[in-house]
C-alpha cells in the first residue's frame, strides 16, 4: 500500500473526522426484478439477522435507493 502524501494524508483526517458518526450506516440497494426471485427469501433472512444484530449495537443510517 502506498502512503499518501502528508497534504493528502490531513485532508483524508480532516474529512473522516467531519463524516465520522456514532452510528454505522449504510446504503440498501435492492433489485426486486422477477429474476432475483429464487433468492429474496434467503436474502430477506440475512437482511433481518443483519438488522437484529445492528440494533444490539446501537443501530444504523439506512437509505434505501
């Protein structure tokens, strides 16, 4: 991995400190074509575990697009 150059490296900081949250978030992106049928339901339980374990650890930003 190569390092970033220090200018480079400060403004990285300074924009991670500005978008830095105490929640996760996160965007869902779902495709509820007819060809993603056989796997919605697999889907649709992963998406709820992953939703239950969230909220234990304070929740999360969601945008659904």
């Amino acid at each position: 991995m190569t390092n970033l150059p220090a200018s480079h490296a400060k403004q990285v900081a300074e924009f991670l400190q500005k978008v830095r949250t105490a929640r996760g978030r996160i965007a869902f992106v779902i495709d509820a074509t007819m060809s993603r049928e056989e796997t919605w339901d697999a889907a649709a339980q992963l998406q709820a575990e992953m939703f239950s374990e969230t909220a234990k650890l304070g929740g999360l930003e969601m945008q659904v697009i």
